[in-house]
C-alpha cells in the first residue's frame, strides 16, 4: 500500500537532507545506515561518496530542496517488488533538482533502497509567437 502523502513527503525530504548532509561532511556513513539491508549489503559508505562526487564537486545545495514541495512525475506509485518509487523535481533555483528514489519496506518503515539525484537546466518558457499580420482593409 502506498502512504500517505504527508509520510512520502517526509521519506523524500529525510533523504535529500541525508545527502546533502552527506555531501557537506564526506561522511556517508548515516546515508548509508538509512537504507534497506539490501542498500547496505550493496553500498558502502566510500561507494556513495563516489556517486555522489560529482554533486560536491558541483557545490549544489540540497538543503533548498526542503523548502518546498516537489512536483511529482511519477510517484508516488508501488512498483515490482514491492518498491515505493518517487520520482520528481524541486523547482529550485537557480537549478531545479531531479530526483528518482525507491524504498523498500524494512520491519515498520520504508528504508532507502534506491536514490539518483542531479541538478538540471532551468525550464526557460519558449517566447510567445508573434502576432499574426492583420489584412490590410
């Protein structure tokens, strides 16, 4: 069953300030601790800093992304194996973040099992097209 709203809101929120909390110390250790066992059995602490290099390298600020409430693209939805995936954007600026995350269930929780997250190109609205010429009376 999927929960609520108010509860997927929490698991993505706890998961971006673990990473971005991850990120600014270089310890990786709580993201990690925070995962299913099959996260954990896939995942070291130093694997994790290696997927998530090129975000610290970029300086992007997560913690922005507890400030509002994502847009959903899919999500959130029970998929095979009975993985919750949440799939969305935050629109921050100045780059909106993407995220796709999957949880497992782990005794009374969700547990982290699957996580991407990376900037992307601001969505810039196309310029609206020019009037149509008037017939000359």
């Amino acid at each position: 069953m999927v929960p609520d709203g108010l509860a997927v809101l929490k698991l993505v929120w706890t998961t971006m300030a673990a990473i971005d909390h991850a990120n600014l110390t270089g310890n990786y250790s709580v993201l990690r601790d925070l995962g299913s066992p099959s996260f954990q059995a896939t995942n070291s602490a130093a694997s994790l800093a290696g997927r998530f290099q090129t975000l610290r390298n970029q300086r992007v600020d997560l913690s922005n992304s507890l400030l509002v409430t994502p847009t959903y693209d899919i999500g959130p939805v029970i998929v095979e194996g009975g993985l919750l995936r949440v799939r969305g954007i935050f629109p921050v600026r100045p780059n909106p973040i993407a995220f796709d995350l999957l949880f497992q269930p782990a005794g009374t929780r969700w547990a982290l099992f699957g996580v991407a997250v990376a900037p992307i190109a601001p969505i810039v609205p196309a310029p609206a097209p020019a009037p149509l010429a008037q017939p000359r009376r």
